[in-house]
C-alpha cells in the first residue's frame, strides 16, 4: 500500500491496540484473497478513511498530499475514489472559511476531476435539515432549516458527486464507530471512569460501523450500486440508556443532541446491518472495545 503524505496530520484520536487496529481488515477478504482494486482513498490517516485503506489498500490521500502527486496522475484511471476525508471544524470564522471549504467542497470537485470509474462519497445525514421525522434519500425537502458551515459543504459536495462523477455512490451516514475515531461522547463514556460528557442525558444516537460501511462498498463496487444511501441502523438509542443500562459513571453536560429518526431501509434492503437495531449495533462495538470497555454487561432492547 502506497501513502503519500507530505506533512503530518495532527489530531487527537483514540488508536486501538494493535489487535484492534486489525479487525476491520480481518472481517474481510485478505489481500490474498480480495480482488485486486485500484483506488483512491482519502482521510486515510483516521476514522472511517484509514479503515478503508486497511481493508483495501490503494492510494492513500492524506493531509499534505498534493491533488497533482505523479503518483496519483499516472495510476489513474482508478476503479474508485472513496472520499473519506473532511475538516469537521467547529468553529469556522469568515478568516477560515475559505480553508475550510477548499478542504471540504473545492477538494471534492478537484478530486471528481481525476479519471475514475467509480466515486463513493461519505456523506452525513446532516445534510438533511430537522423535520422531526425520517427523510428519504429521494426526497425533495426545503433546505431553509438547515444551519452551519459542516451541514452546506457536506450537502455541496455531496450533490456535486451525484451529478458530475462517474457512477457515483453516496453515503449519509450516522454516528460511526470503529477503529481510530476521535475520541466522541459515546467512546469516552464506554472507557473512561468519571468522565465530563458535553452533551445532556436526553442525547439521541444512531450508530453505524466501520467494517459494515467497508462490506457495502464493496457490494457497490461488485455490483454497481449508486446513487444516495442512508447508512444507519434501526430505532434511535439515548445517552441516559447507555449510561443506565451499562452501570458507566459520567458528568453530563447541557448540549441538546438529537440525529432523529433514521431511514435506512434503502440499503437495510441490501446489506442487513443496517436493518439492524441500533442498540445491537452499539453492543458489537462494545465486544470489539474488549478489556478497554469499562461497563458491566451489554445493551437490552427496549
């Protein structure tokens, strides 16, 4: 596997011991195995775009990479570029807004440039405005509810994949969970005693995993999905419950947080996962956490 990376990437993350790194990998073929792709993956420093590169090898595009690399140009055409990466700031002023969007939007339109035979983008269902209710990949919804610079750029890019790529693969998807992510309420409350949580005891989750999300990509890329997919599970689970249910000892904080209902069903229809109930989904994070999981026991349905 090739990395190019001309500058560090520093951001706090949680690193999963070396056994942990490997599961992604190891849920699915072994590069003995696996056909034999030529991708492009970007974000591949961390979360969901280093599990990709894990699983699938290709072209690593990390922060400092130049979108010109002669190694870039002369392995195209690609049978896909994964768009994984983003710049998830917080707080964005009018002296950082350009930055933040040549990071997010400009980057995508660059990267949709180079020859391809496929593009996935990792979108969010954030791109959807609040409406109280689950929306349909389909559905043409008024945008004027829709607030901050994260929710724009992703809703952007993501419709200038879907109209400018070749056989484009979008991905909405909800919490993510799996190796290297950022250290997020829900990860901080499973492995650490006593901690400050951000968010209020009435915080509405919904969880995808990482390997999962990889196993659908590769059934696109096998069988020519495209088009816009929700990615999550099934039913909504509360911060109060994981905290109750699993005896965690956590400070909470005052932060509303609420992802609302999901409907996956488009992609729950092709790959089970994400027919499943969130609160299984959250407990087979939990196994793969193993002794860094300080709770008792695991999630009950509701």
């Amino acid at each position: 596997m090739r990395e190019l990376c001309k500058s560090p990437c520093g951001s706090a993350l949680y690193r999963w011991p070396d056994r942990m790194n490997d599961i992604v990998a190891a849920t699915l073929p072994s590069s003995a195995t696996r056909p034999t792709r030529n991708v492009l993956v970007t974000g591949a420093r961390s979360g969901l775009g280093h599990s990709v590169h894990r699983a699938l090898g290709g072209i690593a595009f990390v922060r400092g990479t130049s979108i010109d690399d002669p190694a870039i140009r002369a392995a195209a055409p690609f049978d896909a570029i994964i768009h994984c990466a983003v710049n998830a700031a917080k707080d964005v002023s009018m002296k950082t807004a350009y930055g933040y969007m040549a990071d997010n939007f400009l980057l995508t339109q660059k990267l949709v440039d180079i020859p391809h035979r496929k593009f996935i983008f990792v979108s969010t269902l954030a791109v959807y405005p609040p409406t109280g209710r689950a929306v349909r990949e389909d559905e043409d919804i008024d945008l004027l509810p829709l607030a901050g610079p994260y929710a724009f750029t992703k809703l952007f890019s993501d419709l200038y994949v879907q109209e400018h790529a070749t056989a484009p693969l979008i991905l909405r998807t909800t919490t993510l969970l799996g190796p290297s992510i950022r250290a997020s309420t829900v990860h901080r409350a499973l492995t650490q005693r006593d901690c400050q949580l951000f968010l209020a005891p009435t915080a509405r989750y919904n969880f995808v995993m990482h390997d999962e999300i990889i196993e659908f990509m590769i059934q696109a890329m096998d069988r020519g999905h495209t088009g816009a997919f929700n990615l999550g599970s099934e039913g909504l689970v509360h911060l109060s419950s994981i905290v109750d249910q699993l005896g965690l000892s956590v400070r909470y904080g005052e932060y509303p947080y609420d992802i609302g209902p999901v409907d996956s069903g488009k992609a729950g229809a092709l790959h089970s996962a994400f027919a499943r109930p969130s609160w299984q989904t959250l407990n087979r994070y939990i196994d793969w956490l193993g002794p860094a999981y300080i709770g008792t026991g695991r999630l009950r349905g509701p």
